[in-house]
C-alpha cells in the first residue's frame, strides 16, 4: 500500500468501503470462509487506514478517515 500512497500527489479523504459478503447460511458457513470475511473486512480495513495515515502525516497537512 506505501507503494499506492507514494505514487499519489496527495491523499486527503480514504473513503475505505471495501467489504467479502456473499449469500451465506449461518448453519453452512464454513470456518475457514468466516475467517476470510474477517481477514478482508477488519484487517483490510485496519491495514488501508494505517497506511494512509502514515502518507496523511508525512505530507503535513492532514486528512480524513471514513469507514
């Protein structure tokens, strides 16, 4: 993700939106695709915010984070 960052003139607004669903029965879930939808929705989330706060502070300036 510093890669993205680094190649954007500037970044003041991450609109992180990103989410795994699917049309899933609570009884047939399996495990394995429950920590998937985890994995992508919580730490994605976390991984994308850390990284733009960090390009946030190196430009000085600022920014804002919406979930």
């Amino acid at each position: 993700m510093e890669t993205l960052f680094a190649s954007l003139p500037a970044i003041d607004i991450l609109v992180n939106a990103a989410i795994r669903t699917g049309a899933w029965s609570i009884e047939t879930l399996a495990m394995e695709e429950w920590d998937r939808v985890q994995e992508t929705n919580l730490r994605g989330a976390y991984l994308l915010m850390r990284s733009a706060t960090q390009a946030m502070r190196a430009q000085a300036r600022g920014g804002r984070l919406i979930t």
